[in-house]
C-alpha cells in the first residue's frame, strides 16, 4: 500500500509539472485570444466592451493569478471556457475524445500485435535470411514519419486500389487505414525491446537446463522465455501508449477525421490556450495513469518484487522458473 501511495503521489507530482510548464509556455505566445476574436470592425464591439470581455475571462489579472486561479480550477474539475467558442473545455475535450480514444486503444493493440509478431517469429524462424529481415523490420518502422506513411496508404488502398474508402466509409472501414498508420511507428521500439530482451534471456543458464530437459524451441520460448521478457517490454509499452495519443493527433489530421486531432488544430490556429492547457494535461493525464498502472503491476507479474518489497530474499531465476514452472 505504500509502495502505491508513493506512486501516486510521484504521479500527481508529474501533473503537476506538466501543467506548470504548459501554462508558463502558453503565456509566453505571441498575441492575445481574445483580441483575436472580438477586435473586429465588423463585430461593432466597444473596447469597454471588449475590456469587459476579458475581465471575464480573467485575462486582465496577472500571470500568477491566472496561474493559480486555472490550477485551482483544474484541481475541481472546471478547465475553464473556450475563448473562441465560448463553450466549455471540458465539453468540447469530451465530445471530441471518443473517436481519438478508439483510435488510439486500436492503434496500439495492432502495434502490440505486430511487434508481438515480429519478435516470435524471428525467434522461432529456421532461416538466417529470414530472422534478419524481420529483425530489421522495425528500423524502417520508427523512421517513417506518421503523416506521410498515411498519406502512402491513402494513395495506395483508397486511390489507387478502391479497397478502403476514405469519403463516405462507414465508421468500421474508416479506421482501418489511420489505425495502420498509427500502429506502425509505434510497434518499431516494441519489437526491438522484445527481441533483444528474448536474446538476453535466452541466454539464461535457467533456459539451458529447460532445453536439456528435451523441451521444443516452441515450449521454451512461450513457456520459460517469454514471460520473463515481457517486462521490459510492458515498461516500453507505457511510455509509448503516450506517444500514441500525440500520433492519434496526427493521424486524425492527415485523414481528416472527428476527434482531438481537429479539435487541437483549430485552438493553435485562434490561440484559444484554454483548449490547449486542457488537451495537453489530458494527454500528460494519461501518460501518468498507464505508467502508474504499469508501476503497479510490476509485482504482480513478478514474483521476485514481491518478496523484495517484504523484505524476503529476492530468489534467483532458475529457482523462480523452477518455482512457477
């Protein structure tokens, strides 16, 4: 229970940082939001009208006032209001975050998938040629960039072949290429941990007396190898399931697509810092809360965490896999 505790307040500790430095970035823009909106001949507006406009919005107190009054604000669940829309940011974060947490939730099972895939078979594949193709997958992975390689699918499934449409495909068809697009990159750095960490622990004097015992190549790598080198890999996987929010972005960018990708495209362009503080502490949010959770599961995926943290000794992995084999 300490253990979590102290997680999570290292994980609120982390929010709050984040939100420190959007809020002091933000404020260094050049321009004002709301004068961007409302200082406009053809609004008629006064600039009483408009001072008053922005007392509103608490645009005219000091930047240590705003600052406290939007983490107080934050801390009660109120993000504040839209300078460009008037409507709330949690309103508009909320109605936009399904179709962008679909797509990110999708995306990063198919990259899991994938690089799942690419590990287990270049492990097990009985040709050279072929463990090092797969190998070198994911190098080309990680250096295509997200906009182009949907812009490529686009060209290719939907305009050259007619597969996948991309105006009026309904809602299953419509995702199929943006979640390829989005699971790709993000498999790369997966596979690679997995692969090396399957080669490291395939080299574990614990492995050797497994395939002494006659068990297959198959057997030992599901069955003794795998698990163990799940861990660095589940690690990995929560730093990426970050990332995988700031490619759902991109994504929904290149493919025109509903979400906070077009939600966060129009607040850069008016300036509205409401919506952008908003957006960036979710996708922190979320960033903390799957690797707090991946920290916390840790001990239950490994037994040798447990007995350190109650001060048992720590056995040593053949005796762990002899103990849970």
């Amino acid at each position: 229970m300490s253990y979590a505790l102290r997680r999570a307040g290292q994980a609120a500790i982390v929010l709050i940082a984040a939100f420190t430095a959007t809020f002091i970035l933000l404020q260094l823009l050049p321009g004002d939001a709301i004068l961007i909106k409302y200082d406009n001949p053809e609004l008629g507006l006064t600039p009483d009208q408009i001072e008053s406009i922005r007392v509103a919005y608490g645009a005219d107190s000091s930047w240590w006032e705003q600052y406290w009054v939007t983490l107080t604000g934050y801390a009660q669940g109120d993000f504040g209001y839209s300078t460009q829309y008037g409507t709330g940011v949690l309103q508009l974060i909320g109605e936009a975050l399904p179709p962008t947490a679909a797509l990110a939730t999708l995306g990063f099972l198919l990259a899991a998938v994938i690089a799942f895939a690419i590990a287990f078979l270049s492990t097990l594949s009985p040709f050279a040629w072929l463990r090092q193709a797969l190998q070198a997958l994911p190098g080309v992975f990680v250096a295509v960039p997200v906009f182009w390689l949907g812009i490529l699918l686009i060209q290719v499934f939907s305009f050259g072949l007619g597969w996948v449409p991309i105006v009026g495909a309904d809602p299953v068809a419509g995702l199929i290429l943006p979640v390829i697009t989005l699971a790709v990159p993000i498999s790369a750095p997966l596979a690679q941990i997995l692969v090396r960490s399957i080669d490291d622990v395939q080299l574990q004097p614990f492995v050797t007396v497994v395939r002494a015992k006659g068990a297959s190549p198959s057997w030992v790598l599901w069955r003794s190898v795998a698990r163990n080198a799940l861990l660095p890999t589940l690690t990995i996987a929560g730093v990426l399931f970050g990332e995988v929010v700031g490619g759902a972005v991109v994504t929904e960018t290149v493919f025109g697509r509903p979400g906070i990708g077009r939600v966060t495209e129009q607040a850069v362009a008016n300036q509205d810092i409401p919506v952008l503080q908003g957006i960036v502490v979710l996708a922190a949010f979320t960033f903390v809360v799957v690797n707090l959770v991946v920290d916390l599961l840790y001990p239950v995926l490994d037994p040798r965490l447990r007995s350190a943290k109650r001060g048992a000794p720590t056995p040593s992995t053949p005796a762990l896999q002899e103990a849970t084999a």
